[in-house]
C-alpha cells in the first residue's frame, strides 16, 4: 500500500497533521488511519478530507495480501486514536462508527 497522492515537503503540508495509527481487524485486515496534512481547504482547494481521490484525512482498510485499500470513514484532520475492540467492534476518532 502506498497513500496517494504523493505530497513533496516542499512547503505544501502541515508536518503537524499527520497523524496515523494502525490497528489489526479479527479477520486479517489493517485498519489505518491518515491526517488532512493541513489541506483543510481554507486556502480554497477541496480539503483532503473531503476529496474521494486522496487517501488523507481518511481511515482506510487495508488488505495485506493485495495492498488493496476501501476508504471506511472521511473527514479527518488529525486522527491520533483507533481501538478494535475484543468482539470486533471498531471505535473511530470522536466515538465515530
């Protein structure tokens, strides 16, 4: 797996929005998640978060096998939490499912 799109450090993101975690799923899938960058559309592009073609501000899973990603849930600036719980349940950032 590889996010896209590739963001050089040349002044286009926020070093301090990105944050990212993992978490294993029961079945063998990777839960992850990605900051915006600092994209939140004040400048007046599209924010990260809300754009389908940008895997950041997002929480993906991944397949390990294929790399395969399906985004799970969108609009996130700085996520810096993801629990699975025992039964499986998942737990997003804010108490977002």
């Amino acid at each position: 797996f590889e996010s896209k799109p590739c963001v050089k450090a040349a002044g286009m993101f926020d070093d301090s929005e990105t944050g990212g975690r993992l978490a294993w799923t029961k079945d063998g899938g990777l839960l992850l998640t990605l900051g915006d960058l600092g994209v939140s559309g004040l400048d007046g592009r599209l924010p990260f978060s809300q754009r389908t073609d940008v895997d950041y501000g997002k929480i993906l899973r991944v397949d390990p096998k294929t790399g395969h990603s399906s985004v799970l849930s969108i609009g996130h600036r700085n996520p810096q939490g993801l629990l699975v719980r025992d039964n499986g349940d998942r737990t997003w950032p804010a108490g977002r499912r």
